[in-house]
C-alpha cells in the first residue's frame, strides 16, 4: 500500500481522516513511500508547525520502504501525467504505486477517480 502525502499531513496534523489513516499506517514496513512523498510532508508541516515536527514525521516515514524517483518512473509518471492531466507530484506518486503494484491510499480529489486508488473523503 502507498499512502500519498494527504494520507501523512492527515495522520501527523491530527485532521479530520486521522483515525482512517492510523489504520493504513499500523504496519509501516509494510508501505511503500516515494522520496516526492517526503519532500510534501516535510515541507508542510514545517511550514504549519515546526521543523522538529517535520523531522519526526520523517523520521517515522522512513520506517516504510522508500522508492527513489528513477529514469523509468519519470517517464512512465510523464505519460500518466499527460493522460490523466496529473500535477508532477501526484503523477510521480501514481506512478510509484502502479509500478510497485500497491493501492494508493489518499485524500486528494485530483486522484481520487483513478484505478488501484482507494479515496477517503473528508467529511
């Protein structure tokens, strides 16, 4: 299973899906997470919170398997962008979850209609 960085941002700012997500992260070692993942999640909660904060998440994200962004994810994130109109990020995190064959767990509604993605609302 991949978890996007809303799934992250939810889990760590205590927002409305933490308990949905404290669900999907019970077992990191068994979650996969892009390295574009951890450029999100650091970024915002330090922005929001604290740069001790960020570190902590990262800290604990890398509990889960990090897949770098190779030549070949590029490319293949490039087409799914082309063809789904996805922003970088998301296509570089769908890609990784295709590529690794794991369902992508998130919040964002630019993912949401996608295959193999499983879309929490927020309510």
């Amino acid at each position: 299973m991949l978890v996007d960085s809303s799934g992250w941002i939810e889990f760590f700012t205590e927002g409305p899906l933490v308990d949905a997500y404290a669900s999907h992260l019970k077992h990191p070692h068994q979650l996969i997470t892009p390295t574009v993942v951890f450029y999100e999640v650091y970024k915002i909660i330090k922005r929001q919170r604290s740069e001790e904060e960020a570190l902590a998440a990262i800290a604990q994200m890398g509990k889960t398997h990090i897949v770098p962004l190779t030549d070949s994810l590029a490319l293949t994130a490039a087409d799914l962008s082309l063809t789904y109109h996805l922003a970088m990020a998301d296509a570089i995190v769908y890609a990784t979850a295709l590529t690794e064959r794991v369902t992508l767990v998130t919040s964002d509604a630019d993912l949401q209609h996608l295959p193999g993605v499983q879309y929490l609302t927020k309510s």
